[in-house]
C-alpha cells in the first residue's frame, strides 16, 4: 500500500511539473510547439503513464 501511495505521489508531482513547465511558456512558444494552451493538462496526464 504504501508503495502504491509513493508511486501514485510520484506521478502527481510529474504531473504538476509538467502542467507548470508548459504553463509557463507564452503562446506563441505553445504554437511553435503546437500545442493549443488547453491541451496542457491532457499532455501532462499523458507525460506520468
């Protein structure tokens, strides 16, 4: 149990790290990239599986 909580957490903070890092950049360094602003959060989830 208590590896699945450190697993679970583990992805948590990657998934914020991510969400933060691409959140960070402005639109058009989104649009360089292609991504549209509200793919961010289905990107991170993507990014910790």
């Amino acid at each position: 149990m208590l590896k699945r909580f450190a697993d679970s957490w583990s992805r948590y903070r990657k998934y914020r790290a991510t969400v933060w890092e691409l959140g960070g950049l402005n639109d058009r360094e989104l649009a360089d990239l292609g991504i549209p602003r509200a793919d961010i959060p289905r990107l991170a989830r993507e990014a910790v599986r």
